[in-house]
C-alpha cells in the first residue's frame, strides 16, 4: 500500500477506519522510521553492489565431465551462487 502525498493525520483516519485504532500522527511517524531503519539494515546486509563476474570450471568427478558455474560480487569478493551440474 502506499501513502504518497498524504498526511500523517489522514494515514491515522485510516487506521481507524482499518482496525479501529487512533494512533497519534507523531506515534505513526516513529512507526514509519522504525520500518525504515529495519528495512535499510536488511537491504546492506543482503543486497550486492550490482557488478558481478561469472566464472565457470570445468571438472572430471568420477570420470564423468561437470561444470562449475560461479557467480561473485566483484566489488566485495563475496560469492553470491555457484552450483556443480
């Protein structure tokens, strides 16, 4: 859902429509930043910098031919998938 352009106060009428709550607009503005900083710390653990580097190798397990297929983040070294098939 998204609230552009609105105000805290109207985003509070809502929630009492919604689930007949009246939260204070300063109590719903906390409420957002808390999101936020949640929603920011989990996206710098998790998300790459963009520019990434495919590797493959090839390899002989039990006398048959595989591939090791390699994808890594170039900016932090951090091997994001690789899979033997």
């Amino acid at each position: 859902m998204r609230f552009k352009g609105t105000t805290l106060r109207k985003i509070r009428d809502f929630f009492e429509w919604l689930i007949d709550i009246r939260p204070s607009h300063e109590t719903i503005r906390e409420w957002i930043n808390e999101i936020g900083r949640k929603y920011k710390k989990n996206r710098t653990k998790t998300s790459g910098s963009g520019i990434y580097s495919y590797d493959e190798q090839y390899l002989y397990i039990g006398g048959k031919k595989h591939y090791r297929l390699c994808l890594k983040d170039v900016v932090t070294g951090k091997t994001v998938n690789e899979r033997i098939v």
